[in-house]
C-alpha cells in the first residue's frame, strides 16, 4: 500500500536482485569516526539510529582504496581482511534494523592532504597544498586493483554494494575532465580516453562483486570549474558508466574547489534537481537527485514529477535520524530540519573534528549524549527561550523531568528570531518550528511574555533553575555614539528601522557580515531568492553548454553604498565559518562593499564616520552607521553566591559566555546539562 503522505518517497525501489524500502538515500558523510579502527562501534551506532529511523540506502563515509587516496593521512582504508572485522560491526548494526547499507569507495587523488598524492596530470589543487605525481601506467593498473579489492572486502564485510565516488573533483572526476587531466595516452585527450579509468573501475568491480551487489556510481553532472565537462560529455560517460555495470547513478554538484555554492544556506532548496532530470532521460538505472533537499515534501516532488528515482540526503540524517519514520507517519512537521549551515559538520570535517550536527548535538555521539530518562524527577525552570533554553528544556523534558520554561518575549527563538530576517537564512526558522513541536511533545510548560527575576524564581521551589538568558548587544564606546545616524543590529533587523542608501557597518562578525546582506538586498525581489535570479547571481548554466556549467554572471545591483569596519588587521571576514565564510565574501565582494581592516573609529557626526585606516583619516559620508560590535553576556539572575541558594543554578549559552558564541555551542551546551540533570 502506497504511503498516503509521500507515495512516491516513500516507495520501494526494486533493483531487480534487492528491494530497497524508499527512495531515501543517506549520503556519504565523513564523520571522523571511519578513520580509527576504536571508534567502529560509535560509527555502528551512529548508522543504527539512522537505519532504525528509516533511511533506504545508508552510505558510508568515504574509504580509501590504497594510501595513495588518502584524504588525510592514516584515514580509513579497506585494502586487508583485517579491516573486514570492524566494518562488520556497521553492517550487523544496519542489517539488524532492517536497513541497508553500500560502503563509498574514495580516492582523493589531488585532493588529498598528504605528501604521498597522485592524478591525472602533475597539477595542484587549489584547495591542496601538495602537488601531485601523474600515475604511471602501471599506477593505473594498480589503483584499478586496489578499488576491485576494495569493493570485495566491502563484499566480504556483509555491505549491500559500493558506492564509487566520481564526483566532487576527487581523482576520478580528475580524469574525466580536462581541467586536470593533460595527459597525452590512452587516459587523456578524449573523453572517450578520460572516462577510460572510471569505466574501467567499474567493469572490473563489477566482474568481480557479481550481478548482485549495488554498484551506485557519484557522477559529477554539473562540475562548475573551468574545463569541466560539457553536458553531451556527462551523458556519454553516464551512458557508458551504466554499460559497464552501474546499479544506480548518484549525482554530485560542484567539485570542492568551485567558486559556486552548492548547498549552503543560502542555495535555494533543490537547486539542482532539474539537472538530474535531465540525466534521467539519458540512461534507463535509477537516477538519484541531490544537494540542498532537506525535507520530505521536495524528495516527493522531486521523485513526482520525474526528476530522479531516488534523493540522497546527507546532513538532514544528521540533523534527524527519524527522518523517514516521522515523513512516513505523517509527522514531517516533527522533523529537525537540516538548516545547511555546515558549522557542525563540514566546517568539523574541514578542521579534522569529529563531525556533528548543529541542531543535533547527539549525531557522531550516540553512545556519549544519551538522553536515558531519570530515576529522579526534577522540578526545573529555564530562563529563555533562544536555542540554549529551548534545548535545555526539550531534552530535560525528555528525561523526564517538570520544566517550565519562561521568555520575556512573546514567541520563542531568541536570537534565531533575529538571523532568520537575514536573506539566504530563511532555514532558520524550520529550527523554531521544530522546537515548538518539541516542546509541546515533550511536556515543557511554556510562559511567555514573562521577564523573571530571581526572587520569582526563588519563590516557586525549583530543583535547578537553568540561566539562558543570551547576551545584550555591546555597545562600544566611540564619540557620537547618541548620534541618529547610530542604529545597533536589533534596529535594523528586528524593529526594522529606515536605514539610508550609504551605510557604514561597525563590526565586521557573523553579524556584521549578516547586516551587510540584509542591506544589499533590494526589498523588491522576493525572499527566497527565485532560483533562476540565483543561477545568473552566481554565474550557472544548468544546462551545462559547456565549461561544466559555467557562465558570465550577472553584474550586480547593489541596493546599498556599503562599508564594512574591523579593528584587527587580519583579512576581513578571517572567522566565518571554514566552508561558507568565503560564499558570503564572494557576496559582499560582488555588490562593491568596501570591506576596511585596521581601522581605529573617532566619532560619528552629522558627516557622518570619522575613522582612521593605517594612520590616515579618512571620513565615511554615511547615512547610517550600524554598530555590530559583538555581544555581552546576560547574567542578571545568576546569584552572586551559588552556595547560598537552595537550587542548583546553570548558565548556559550566551549566558555563560558571550565570546565565540554561536548556536552550536547554546544547543550542545543545553542538551549536555539537561541530559545531567
Ligand atoms: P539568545 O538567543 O539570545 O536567547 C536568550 C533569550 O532569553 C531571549 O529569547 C530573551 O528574550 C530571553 N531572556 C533574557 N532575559 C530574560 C529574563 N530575565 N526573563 C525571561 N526571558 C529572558 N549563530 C550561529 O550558530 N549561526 C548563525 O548563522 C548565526 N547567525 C546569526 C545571525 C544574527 C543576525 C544573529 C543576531 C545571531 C546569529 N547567530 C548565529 C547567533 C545565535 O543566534 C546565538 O548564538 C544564539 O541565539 C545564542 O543562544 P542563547 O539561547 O544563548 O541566547
Ligand atoms: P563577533 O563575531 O565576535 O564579531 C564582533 C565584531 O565586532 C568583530 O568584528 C570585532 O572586530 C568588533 N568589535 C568587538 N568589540 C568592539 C568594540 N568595542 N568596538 C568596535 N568593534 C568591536 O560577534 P558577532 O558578529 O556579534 O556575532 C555573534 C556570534 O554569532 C558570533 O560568535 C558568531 O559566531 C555568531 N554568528 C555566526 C554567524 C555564522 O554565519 N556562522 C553569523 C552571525 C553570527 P574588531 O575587534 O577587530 O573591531
Ligand atoms: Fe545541517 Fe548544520 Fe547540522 Fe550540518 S550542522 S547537518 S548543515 S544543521
């Protein structure tokens, strides 16, 4: 019987030798955990949850044939029969849920991160700092072998099939393309001689594995660099990779080194999914779309109206391992929606930590942050309502305990509330609705438009009365600070005050940077930014004519004269985020915001902003100067002398510390004290 809310997600796929349970793939993610043979249990726990809460297909992080395909050195290898025990841990763990699971064979050719890499052609990355050797022709031949014997140690160890990476620019889509491949044998030149390699792989792997075992093959469809392949070129190989013996064709966005985004933020969801469709019409496997869909209703629609046979999704099973089981009861609006941040998986990953989930600070600790339910319930007060409250309070909830939670505004969210009016960060608000959800699943008792004070709190006996009240916007001290022309972020964003054409942004933060977007937006073109308005924005042709999807972009109309201030000298912007940071750069950059370093701030008056840069005075005749200069920490309530208090008191959030603050710390610090209690 069809699922009466998603019968198209929500069907079985059969592949002829195995039936897969829906269309939902989790894509591969590198957690971290696949990289040291003592965390395999915690990697088989992480894929439990998520074959418990429903997923199709599980893919794994990606395993690296030989050393030579490391990404970084000593990450996970399958290239013995000693590997094959622990990986049997992962797949008794999926099996056992009745999931099922396919390993993702990576080679990183120049990509990787260590001295030992090879490619196509002796050419750095950008993205790199070792350059790679060529192969040889022998080197070839041996890394077909290693990736034959790679897949059957993946057989040997109970996996359902493999996935070959081929896209993302890792060393495969190094060959098909002749951005990176300059060779003049048998494996460059046409791209009938680059695509030899992949094929080749593929033929051997599967001549090897037999007819029942996924071979699911990642195929760059749209590479978005310079010499990438044109979309006749992408059919031809997909053509040729489903001759070879390919079970499913995945779908990759983008090589790593693009200049393009492809699932932040601010991509608009299912950018990419009319790509896939077209790909679809060229080969008679299951196609897979993929990149920025995030929730039950786009994989429906995705797979409706004939856009692919299946969708992977990647960080939205981070974000909620339930996430088919809650679409499939009908309960989506339950789902904690993957918000495309990256701060806490791919900026992890980036700086070689383990990977999580900002909304879900349980994903990659599932056997660390348990919310077991108490022996002992407590009567507990949480004192506002932004991320650290709202996660304190659900997961203390959750155990079992009496909370109430109390905000001196009149909806939840806290700052939330505020970066969700910032444009490309509409995601946010899916975070409220879940915890709105939650809250009233779990039992918390909500008391808004209620600002407490402590001897309030004190009068009503709580056990534990945890302090999340964030942070109040600093205000730093500069001449003229009075001034009209003054406005703080909380003028603009929030009480949505007149903000004049030429602006002078004082901070230069997330924050900062935020505002600076807000400001550039013209009011008239609606938000979510239309989808073919962000295609000319960044210059793509999902057509892909040629040069792997690339165009001109469009020139910009900034709708402000914006500036852009910092005290320190380091290169503005130096701290966002490692995988978005340079996304909102590229955007400020684009639309002419003059972006000063090293700037000492005199005063503010009818002129405007009086600053000196490197010594020199310089005045900025501005309508507008909008201080964004970082936040202090709120503590009204805490007790000067904790011992004297029968309940326990907690800060945690901004309340706790102000600096480096960021939602990921409020909701991990939040989840880990309640699940304490
Ligand atoms: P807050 O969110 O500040 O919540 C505190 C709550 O306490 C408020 O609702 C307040 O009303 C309530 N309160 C205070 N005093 C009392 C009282 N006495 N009684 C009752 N209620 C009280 N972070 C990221 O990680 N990624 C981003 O991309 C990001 N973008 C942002 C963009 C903008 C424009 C802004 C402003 C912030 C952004 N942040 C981002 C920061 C993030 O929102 C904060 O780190 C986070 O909200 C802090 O959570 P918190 O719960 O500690 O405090
Ligand atoms: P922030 O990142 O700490 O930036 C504060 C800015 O103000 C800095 O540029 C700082 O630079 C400047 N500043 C500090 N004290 C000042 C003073 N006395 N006078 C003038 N300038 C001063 O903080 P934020 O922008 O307020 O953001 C708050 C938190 O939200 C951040 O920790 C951030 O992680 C989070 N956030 C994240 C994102 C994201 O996209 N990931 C987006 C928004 C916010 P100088 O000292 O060099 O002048
Ligand atoms: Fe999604 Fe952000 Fe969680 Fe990564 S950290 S899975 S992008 S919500």
């Amino acid at each position: 019987m069809p699922n009466q809310h998603y019968p198209n997600l929500l069907a079985p796929l059969d592949l002829g030798f195995t039936t897969l349970r829906n269309r939902t793939i989790m894509g591969s993610m590198h957690t971290g955990l696949e990289d040291r043979f003592y965390n395999y249990h915690k990697l088989a726990e992480y894929f439990r949850e998520r074959a418990r809460g429903g997923a199709g297909l599980i893919v794994t992080g990606g395993i690296s044939p030989n050393r030579r395909g490391w990404l970084l050195p000593f990450g996970g290898t399958m290239n013995s029969l000693g590997d094959i025990w622990n990986h049997k841990k992962v797949t008794r763990a999926v099996h056992e849920e009745g999931g099922k699971i396919v390993m993702q064979i990576l080679h990183s050719g120049r990509y990787g991160y260590q001295p030992f890499v090879v490619s196509a052609s002796a050419k750095k990355s950008p993205i790199s700092m070792f350059k790679p050797k060529a192969l040889s022709e022998s080197g070839i031949e041996s890394t077909i072998r290693s990736y034959v014997r790679c897949a059957r140690l993946a057989q040997k160890s109970g996996y359902d099939g493999v996935e070959i990476m081929g896209s993302e620019g890792y060393l495969l889509n190094q060959f098909l393309c002749a951005r990176t491949n300059l060779r003049q044998d048998r494996w460059g030149g046409s791209i009938a001689n680059r695509m030899r390699l992949p094929v080749e792989i593929v033929r051997r792997v599967r001549a090897a594995v037999g007819k029942n075992f996924i071979i699911m093959y990642r195929h760059s469809i749209l590479d978005l660099v310079e010499g990438g392949n044109s979309w006749q070129e992408v059919i031809e190989v997909a053509q040729a990779l489903q001759q070879a013996g390919v079970t499913i064709l995945n779908t990759g966005i983008g090589w790593h080194e693009a200049r393009v985004p492809t699932i932040v933020t601010s991509v608009p969801r299912a950018a990419f999914a009319s790509v896939a469709g077209r790909l679809k019409k060229a080969v008679s496997i299951p196609v897979v779309a993929s990149n920025r869909i995030n929730m039950p209703d786009q994989g429906e629609a995705i797979i409706a109206r004939g856009d692919a046979d299946m969708v992977s999704m990647a960080r939205p099973f981070l974000a909620d391992p339930e996430f088919v089981n809650k679409a499939a009861a009908g309960r989506a609006d339950e789902i904690n929606t993957c918000i495309a941040c990256n701060q806490a998986c791919l900026d992890h990953t980036f700086s070689n930590k383990r990977a999580s989930c900002l909304v879900n600070p349980r994903a990659g600790h599932e056997t660390e942050l348990r919310y077991l339910k108490t022996t002992r319930r407590k009567r507990v007060a949480v004192i506002g309502a932004g991320p650290a409250g709202l996660s304190a309070s659900t997961v203390a909830a959750e155990c079992g305990h009496d909370v109430t939670l109390f905000d001196s505004s009149d909806s939840i969210g806290g700052q939330f509330k505020i970066a969700m009016q910032v444009p490309g960060k509409e995601e946010f608000a899916e975070t409220l609705r879940y915890f709105g959800k939650k809250l009233a699943s779990t039992g918390v008792k909500l008391a808004l438009n209620q600002r407490v004070n402590r001897e309030q709190l004190l009068a009503q006996g709580f056990d534990d009365i945890i302090v999340a009240t964030g942070i109040v916007p600093r205000t730093p001290k500069l001449e003229g600070v009075n001034h009209p022309k003054v406005l703080s972020y909380l003028d603009v964003l929030l009480h949505k005050k007149p903000v004049g054409k030429r602006v002078a942004i004082i901070g230069a933060g997330g924050i900062g940077f935020d505002v600076g977007e807000y400001l550039l937006h013209d009011p008239a073109v609606a938000l979510p930014v239309p989808l073919t308005h962000w295609f000319t924005e960044w210059g793509v042709d999902p057509q892909a004519q040629n040069n792997g999807g690339l165009i001109t972009p469009e020139p910009a109309h900034p709708y402000r004269q914006i500036y852009l201030l910092q005290r320190k000298v380091s290169k503005v912007g130096a701290g966002l985020g490692k995988t978005s940071g340079w996304v909102h750069r590229a955007t400020l950059q684009r639309n002419g915001v003059e972006m000063l370093a090293g700037v000492e701030y005199v005063k503010v008056d009818d002129q405007g902003l009086h600053i000196t840069v490197g010594g020199a005075a310089r005045l900025l005749e501005v309508d507008h100067v909008i201080l964004c200069a970082g936040q202090e920490s709120l503590t009204e309530l805490m007790p000067e002398n904790l011992a004297e208090h029968g309940p326990r008191f907690h800060k945690i959030g901004g309340a706790a510390l102000a600096s480096e603050l960021d939602a990921k710390r409020a909701i991990k610090e939040g989840a880990e004290l309640a699940a304490s209690l």
